[in-house]
C-alpha cells in the first residue's frame, strides 16, 4: 500500500502519547540508562529520532521505499552510527520457517503499525517481539479492534478485548486503554476502535 497521503498528512505532527508514556516508564524504572530499541512502522521516524537524540540504539523498520530517507533527515553522523533503518516488510522480517529478525531489544516500539499485516504474519511478528524484549524490557503500540474502519483494508488483522489479553498475557500491562470513536484520519472520517498498549516484560 502507497502510505504517501499519510506521511503529507502528518508532517510536523507530536510526538505519539503513547511512546512518550511508554518511555517514560522505562526511565522511572532505570533513570537515565539507555539501551536498543526498535521502532516497527516507523514512518516518518519521528519516535526513532528522539530515542537517537536521547543515545539509545535503534533498528527502525518500515515497508516503505522512502524509509531511509525519511529517519535519517536532520540526524547526526554520531545518530546514524547507532542508528540501523531497514526498508522490509513484517513479513519479511519473520519468514516462513525462518528465525525472526529481531534483536534484543529494550523497548519495541509500534505505533499504529502492527494492524497492517495478515493475521498469521502478526502472529508471528508478535512471538518474535514477546522473544525480543529483554528482562525489563517495554512493548508499546497499537492494534485495532473489530469495529474500526481500516479492519476493512485488505492484509489487515484486528483484535477484541480477549485476545489483546491473551497476547500481554505474562507481561506487566502499564497501559490498555480501548478507543472506540468516530473521527477523522489522514483517509477521511473514520470510526477508530484501537487498543493503546504500554506492557513491560519480568525483570
Ligand atoms: C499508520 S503508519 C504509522 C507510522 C508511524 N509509526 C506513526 O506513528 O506515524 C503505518 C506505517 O506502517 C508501515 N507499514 C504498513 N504495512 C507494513 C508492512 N506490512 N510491513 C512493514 N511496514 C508496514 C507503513 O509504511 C507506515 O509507515
């Protein structure tokens, strides 16, 4: 799918709340410490520039052409060396009968982005994000519900109540918050039924 309208869309947007709650939990747990991250559907970067910013390493992933050139605007040569951004699809990160593509990761990091793949590659996906975080380490994102909108696009997965349940099952849940709204999109009105998600593996 072509996400340009969307990246027009967004520019100059904020920082997304839920990353910055879900970062903010890692330093009231571990202060000023750092670590590896990676931001899956990144888009623009925004998120992966600000943990560069702040000295942490990041894998950003995205099926974009673009991807690139888009996380790296405006960064330093010093963010770029810990910075690794890698244009690839979910699918291609956890192929069939493949290893995932994951490293250790302290914070996995995806906004709105894990609704666009087919529900058996996010089944996947999600056992290699559960396998990547470190002791400690802190998922946060979004998936959609039934009753939103873009459930209706084609290689989309949504999830209810029980089955966001049954995947943070085992992790420390620091934020579930369920949306379920009429309102606007880059693509038009919309009615939006997601699942903000901020959960922390055992330390
Ligand atoms: C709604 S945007 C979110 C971007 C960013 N995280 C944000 O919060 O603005 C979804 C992103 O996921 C990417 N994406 C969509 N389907 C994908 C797939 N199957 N594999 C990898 N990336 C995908 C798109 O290119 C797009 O940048």
């Amino acid at each position: 799918m072509d996400w340009s309208d969307f990246y027009v869309h967004q520019a100059g947007r904020e920082v997304r709340p839920t990353f910055t709650a879900a970062l903010k939990a890692w330093r009231d747990a571990r202060g000023e410490q750092v670590g590896e991250a990676v931001d899956l559907g990144c888009g623009d970067g925004l998120e992966t520039r600000m943990l560069l910013a702040d000295g942490w390493r990041v894998l950003a992933v995205d099926a974009d052409q673009h991807v690139v050139e888009r996380v790296t605007a405006g960064t330093s040569e010093a963010e770029r060396e810990r910075l690794t951004v890698r244009q690839a699809t979910y699918a291609e990160l956890v192929p069939d009968g493949g290893p995932v593509e994951l490293p250790a990761a302290d914070l996995v990091y995806a906004g709105f982005a894990l609704p666009f793949c087919t529900s058996e590659v996010f089944e996947r996906l999600w056992a290699g994000i559960r396998a990547s975080l470190r002791p400690g380490g802190v998922f946060a994102g979004q998936l959609f519900g039934p009753k939103d909108d873009f459930a209706a696009w084609p290689d989309t997965n949504t999830h209810d109540r029980a089955d966001v349940d049954r995947l943070l099952s085992g992790l420390e849940v620091l934020r579930l918050d369920e949306e379920d709204k009429d309102g606007t999109s880059f693509a038009g009105p919309k009615h939006w039924h997601v699942f903000h998600l901020i959960a922390r593996s055992s330390p």
